[in-house]
C-alpha cells in the first residue's frame, strides 16, 4: 500500500484548515522558553498531522485527497493533536525540577519569543466587544486564570479585570460560546 504524498496545496488546505487550531495548542502547551517555546511546540504538532495522516492512509488504504474532508479524519486529527499537547505538557511537568536548577544568560534567549501573542494571533478575525478582547488579554499574560483542569478561576479573573462574579460568568460565556464556533470551524 502507498502512502500520501501531500503536495504543497494538501499543505496549504491543512494549514487553512487547522492552522490556527495548531497555534491555539501550540499556545496551549505552555513550558518555559527553553524547553518548548511556541515555535518547538508548533513543530511537534506539524510532526502529529503528519504521523495521522500516514496513520489514516494505513488505517483506511485511501488517500489523502479521499478522506480529508471527512468527519472521521477531522475528529481523529482534533484528538491527536490534543493528546500530543498532553504528552508533551507532561513531558514539561517531569522535567521542571531539573529546569529550575539550570539557568541560562539572557543573551542567548535574545532572539526568542517570550510570549506567544507576539508572534501569532490565537484566534481568527472573530469581532470580539473591548470587554472580551481585555479578558483574552488577561489570559495570555496570566495563563493562571486558566485552571489545569481548562475551567476558569472566577476569582482572579474577577480581581484582575476588577468586575463581578456575574460579568466575569457572562463574559466567560460568550468567550466560550464564541470560541466554540471557531473551534467547529
């Protein structure tokens, strides 16, 4: 059986596609600038789309061209690249004991992305209000707000943004209800 081949527009259709999930994950993986900075976790999961689709051809003994636009793949590559988020976020977690011994000079990292929104937008062009454009803004400069778990922490969103438990639950809402457009696009 042979496999795929993805030409430079199977790539192109890819990065239109799930370009900007890959980012949102990337983003999402966190770490230190050392061990995965954005750019190192955006390859890993350039490196998953191709391991599934070399997968699926196996798996399927079709094409890429055949099942690209199908359900099954669009679920099965979601699900990869989530899990290959989690392995490596605990990858990080494992190794942060030795990291917190190693210190390197700040010339070295001179050249390196220190936050992620600075070298990518993690959405689309989405028209989100000042209110939910400040609140994604908080997030990216205070992952914290973020639990482990994925579920807001009310509190610090409500102490950072200085509004109520109940604008801070609406706003969240309309986050994720926004978001979750985005995400079954």
């Amino acid at each position: 059986m042979s496999m795929s081949k993805l030409t430079d527009e199977d790539w192109e259709w890819i990065e239109k596609k799930y370009g900007s999930l890959l980012h949102h994950i990337a983003y999402r993986v966190g770490g230190d600038p050392i061990t995965y900075d954005h750019d190192d976790s955006y390859q890993e999961l350039v490196i998953a789309v191709l391991d599934t689709v070399r997968t699926f051809d196996s798996t399927t003994g079709q094409k890429f061209q055949e099942y690209k636009d199908s359900k099954h793949f669009d679920k099965y590559l979601k699900t990869v690249l989530w899990n290959r988020k989690n392995n490596m976020g605990s990858k990080i977690v494992k190794r942060e004991p030795l990291r917190r011994q190693v210190t390197i000079d700040d010339d070295l990292l001179a050249d390196k992305v220190h936050l992620p929104c600075e070298s990518f937008v993690p959405f689309g062009n989405e028209d989100f209000t000042e209110a939910e454009r400040t609140m994604i803004d908080e997030i990216l400069h205070d992952p914290k707000i973020v639990k482990p778990n994925g579920k807001f922490n009310i509190s610090r969103v409500c102490r950072n943004l200085d509004i109520t438990k109940n604008d801070a639950k609406r706003l969240i809402n309309r986050l994720q209800h926004k978001l979750e457009k985005w995400l079954d696009y």
